[in-house]
C-alpha cells in the first residue's frame, strides 16, 4: 500500500529522520506530508512510533476530476467492498487547494454518494443508504490543482493524542509539534544520555514529557487505540505485535537529565500529573521556578522552550522584557544550545543574540519562529554543527 503521513509543515525532514531509524529508508517528502509504501503491519508500527506525524493515511487512489461527475466516477471505481462494511460510518474529509473543485463539503457530498452506490452494487444490499452504526472511516478527498487524493485514515483521533494530556492549560503545545521541535535540536539522548534538557517555560510539561519519552524509547502511540483495528479489512494482532516490539525497546533503566519549571504553581502540578500519567514522573525535576532565575552547573545543556507570545497588546511589553532577561540567562550559560518557539515579532532583538539558525513553523494557527542559539560545541558535535551552520 502507498502511505502518506501528514506532518506539521516545516517537520518533514525531522520525520523523515524518524522514518529512517524505523527502518523506512525511502520516504519522499513533500510540502507536510511524506510517502512510504508498507503493509498492515507496517500501518500499526507508523501509528506506534512515529513521534511528530499527524496521522498515517492509505492512499486509495489519485485521478483527475474538475466537474462533480469525474469526481463520483472516479470514487465510485475504488473498490470500497475490500476497504469498508455495509455499516461503516463514513466521515468525509478533505481540502481543495488551486482547483475547480474549490466547494469541497459539496465535494464531500458527492464522494459519499459514490462509496454508498458502490457499496450498495457490490455487495448488493439493495440499499442506497445504511446505518453506519459499525467502526468509524475517515474517508479524506483532497484535490491539489484537480489532481484528487483519496484517503483512508488509519490512525483516527490525530496522533498527537498519545492519552496522557487529560487536564486543560492554556497555550499547550501540540505533542506531535513538541516532539519534532525536540527532534530539531542536539538532544540525542541516545549518544548522551547525561546531557541536560531544560525546559523553564514548561506549562503542561508537553516538552520534558515528550523529551523523556524520547530519551526512555517509549513509544508515543503504545497507550491508545487506531481506527484500523476495529476494520474487518485489517487482520488481527498486528497493533499487538508493534506494541510488543515497542515495550522490548523501551530503556527504562536509563536515566535522563530532565529539568521542567514554570513560574505557575498550577502548571508544575499539571506537568507532573501529565508526567505521571505518561511513565515518566520520576525522570523529570520539575520545580516552580522564575525562568530568569535559571542556572545549570552542567557545562552543556539544552534549553528548549515555547515562552509566553504576549499575543495582547497589553503582554507584548512583558514578554519583551522577560525575552531580555532570558537572553542574559542563556549567554550566562555559553556552553548550552537554546531554542525558543515565539510568535513574538523581532524575538532576536529582544534576545539580544542573533539566532544560529531560524526557521518558520505553525504552532496552531500562530506563525512562530524556531530560533537555534548554538554554544560552544563539545568535540562530538563540532562537525553536525558546522554542517547545520
Ligand atoms: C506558552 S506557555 C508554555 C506551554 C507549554 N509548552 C505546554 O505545552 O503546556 C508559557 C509558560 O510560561 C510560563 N511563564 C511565564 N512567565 C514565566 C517566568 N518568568 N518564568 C517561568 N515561567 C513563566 C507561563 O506560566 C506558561 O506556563
């Protein structure tokens, strides 16, 4: 099967380096999404493991179509009796970009009507609608300058619900976007084990959370469920076998340098139910901490934060100034990397330092900027930064 794995745009080649240690050596990427091809099995190992993807989708087929009737042609010829059940609930999905299919719920529409008249023919039910009381669909009909992607969502709830966010805070980052941000930085757990992650802005705890799950190898997708289980199309026992494999990697027995704080005492307790919730309370320091306050013994570190935006107007002045103040913070520290995710206009300014390296990304629908501060490298990384530099 061809699969497509969407990701936040700016996250590809982060995860197509995810991809790689999986195994998946060939995985074009593409403007927010990649390709692999792969079999069921493969299915439950790319919703287990993969750390920054949004979902993993089945690619039913692509044809061209600018009216409604090559539309419902084009999706009446994909053999659905293979793929769905008299009573699937069929969701529809989708977007148009630069196409005359621009109204896509009406496209939507139409689609739905080709895979109910198909189904409705082949399996002969003599019906031209069902229940949809059975395992849920999500059927996605993208059209890209008239060129028509049809999906089949594997995954389900998105893949950034790894379960072990419960409690509301405001701004959390997505978990999917965390983990990508973390796999955008020097922290390789892997390689050192002992090098500190610090996160002083830590909120909910989404990064030192995610930033332990990496350093411990527990899989993101080892504690939930995924649609295709419940599709009689898919056999049995192949998520079962990706969370065996997932569990026998797991290297709970390390132990991480993890520091989480947060000025909001309510944040530290949240962060620290999340934490436990995910397995990993007791591989995070976490403490209510004014993030000018912070300091680190360690001659190298990573700090990696999404710090308050001040999105109001009002905000803006303060978050200026505690932008000055965590600048003089991290230049105290000249050894450690920084990277800091803000939607805060001129952010260098403030910081007083010129980013290494910037690139854009979307932290739910707010335009940011990644900045990279590199430090004074340890001998190892001399050579992976001066090819990033
Ligand atoms: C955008 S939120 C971080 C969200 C977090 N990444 C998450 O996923 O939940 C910014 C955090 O900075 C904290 N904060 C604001 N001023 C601070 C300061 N001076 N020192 C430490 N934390 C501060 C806020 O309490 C808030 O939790």
């Amino acid at each position: 099967m061809k699969l497509l794995i969407p990701v936040a745009s700016g996250l590809e080649q982060t995860t197509k380096r995810q991809l790689l240690t999986l195994g998946y050596d060939k995985a074009p990427a593409d403007n927010g999404r990649l390709e692999v091809e792969g079999d069921w099995q493969d299915i439950a190992r790319l919703n287990v493991f993969l750390r920054s993807s949004e979902r993993v989708l089945i690619v039913l087929d692509k044809f061209r179509a600018v009216t409604f009737d090559e539309l419902y042609e084009g999706v009446y010829n994909i053999p659905w009796e293979n793929w769905l059940t008299v009573d699937s609930k069929i969701l529809m999905d989708g977007k148009s970009v630069q196409s005359q299919l621009a109204a896509i719920k009406a496209a939507g529409g139409v689609a739905k009507k080709a895979i109910i008249s198909r189904l409705a023919d082949k399996i002969r039910t003599g019906r031209k609608t069902f229940s949809e009381s059975g395992a849920r669909s999500v059927v996605g009909v993208s059209v890209f300058k008239d060129e028509v992607t049809v999906t089949l969502d594997t995954s389900g709830d998105g893949l950034h619900k790894r379960g072990y966010r419960s409690l509301a805070y405001s701004a959390p980052l997505k978990e999917t976007l965390a983990a990508g941000l973390i796999d955008s930085t020097f922290y390789n757990p892997d390689r050192d084990i002992e090098k500190p992650f610090a996160d002083p802005f830590c909120g909910s705890g989404t990064l030192p959370i995610e930033a332990a799950m990496k350093a411990l190898h527990i899989a993101p997708g080892l504690c939930r469920d995924f649609d295709f289980t419940k599709w009689a199309c898919a056999p049995k026992g192949v998520l079962e076998r990706a969370k065996e494999e997932a569990k026998d990697g797991e290297r709970k027995d390390l132990s991480p340098v993890i520091f989480a704080s947060d000025i909001s005492k309510e944040g530290i307790s949240i962060a620290q139910y999340h934490a436990k919730r995910a397995g990993v309370d007791k591989y995070i320091r976490f403490s209510v901490a004014d993030a000018r306050k912070f300091t680190s013994e360690k001659k190298y570190g990573i700090l990696l934060s999404n710090p308050p935006y001040g999105e109001r107007l009002s905000e803006e002045t303060e978050v200026r100034a505690l932008m000055r103040d965590f600048g003089k913070v991290f230049r105290a520290l000249p050894d450690w990397n920084a990277y800091i995710l803000t939607s805060l206009p001129d952010f260098e300014r403030y910081f007083g330092k010129s980013a290494d390296k910037k690139k854009k990304l979307f932290n739910a629908n707010l335009v940011c900027g990644f900045y990279s501060y590199f430090g004074k490298p340890p001998k190892l990384e001399d050579e992976k930064i001066k090819r990033e530099r």
